[in-house]
C-alpha cells in the first residue's frame, strides 16, 4: 500500500507535507550555527592569548620582571602601581597570614570576583563605546564565566551575579548585533530570557 502523498482539500488535491523534514533541516541548521559559534569562541580564545601573551611580553620589555599573575579582570588599571606593590616587603601585621577560615576565604574570593565582574562590564561598555566589539565581546564574555566560577553566594548576592550575567549576556547580543551576527543574538537573548523563566 502506497503512502498518502497527496490529500483532497476542496475540489483540488495539494501535496501533504512532510514536517520531519523541516525538522531535520532545522536541527542541521541549529548543530551549523553551533558548530560556527563554537568555533568562533575558539578563535576568539586564541587571539585573546595571543594578545595577553604580547602584553606580557611588552610589560617585561618595559618593567624588566613578568607581570602579575593576576588582575582583577584580567587587564591592569595601573601597572606602575602593581609593580611598586610588588616590590614592596610584606610586612606580617594583625596576623595577616595566620589561616582564616575557609568560610571567610571564600567570602573574600567571592567578593574580589564580584568587583572583576563589575569591572568586566565597565571594561566592556568603554571598548563598546570605542568601537573595539572583538575585545569588548572577550570582556563580556570573561565576565560571565567569572561569575559562572562562583559558589557560596547568599541570596541577594546570587541575584546581584544573576542579572550582572544578563547584562553581560545582552551586551554580548549587542555587539553581535553591530557586528551583523544574527544568530548570536538570538542565541544570547534567548540565554537571558531562559535564565529569567519562572
């Protein structure tokens, strides 16, 4: 017995369509765009190595002695600043350096990656302003993996780090959508808009 290929509507017969197939193509086009897109964050990491590792470079060039090992978000304000406290001798006042508490290390962590996520979207809006959307775009997206590294929060600084991510997420859509990336810009707001829902 042959499939129904065709069905009567009205006086004229019109061809049955086959649903499974925009599926398919649907899913082929999905797994494509995600394929691009995590490429494209793959390519965004190497460049942004690459230019850290110039960076480091210039600095030693500069300073004579490797930069810090870290930063708030990964850019120094003031790096004039960061080697005169580097070179400082430690001082061991207040027992300083006897071992807190892991609950209040974590406290203290959690905070300083708070500050480099909020200086995540500061950092991204001025570059954002400049022009630079491939650097702006690294920053954003630095940010919300900094906050995606948290743990421990309390509520209200959970929710704090919970529309921080929006915004960085819809900054992120905002520099797709001037750099003409549209499916980027779905994907970002619908990220938003998932992780809002009720």
């Amino acid at each position: 017995m042959r499939p129904e290929t065709h069905r009567a509507v009205g006086f004229r017969l019109r061809p049955m369509v086959d649903y499974g197939r925009w599926d398919e193509m649907s899913r082929s086009i999905e797994a494509q765009e995600q394929a691009e897109l995590e490429q494209e964050r793959e390519e965004r990491r190497l460049r942004y190595e690459l230019k850290r590792r110039e960076e480091a470079i210039k600095y030693k060039e500069k300073y004579g002695v490797d930069p810090p090992k870290s930063s708030c978000c990964g850019f120094a304000s003031n790096p004039e600043q960061l080697l005169k406290e580097s070179k400082q001798k430690h001082t061991h006042k207040d027992n300083c350096c006897s071992s807190p508490s892991s609950e209040t290390l974590l406290s203290e962590k959690n905070l300083k990656k708070m500050r480099a996520a909020h200086a995540t979207r500061e950092d991204g809006n001025r570059l954002f302003r400049e022009g630079d959307f491939e650097t702006a775009l690294a920053v954003y997206d630095r940010g919300v993996l900094i906050i995606n590294g948290m743990y421990g929060l309390d509520d209200e600084q959970y929710e704090e780090m919970n529309q921080l991510e929006a915004v960085l997420n819809l900054n992120m859509a905002a520099v797709y959508l001037k750099t003409n990336k549209f499916a980027q810009v779905i994907s970002q707001c619908r990220m938003v808009r998932d992780s809002f829902v009720l």
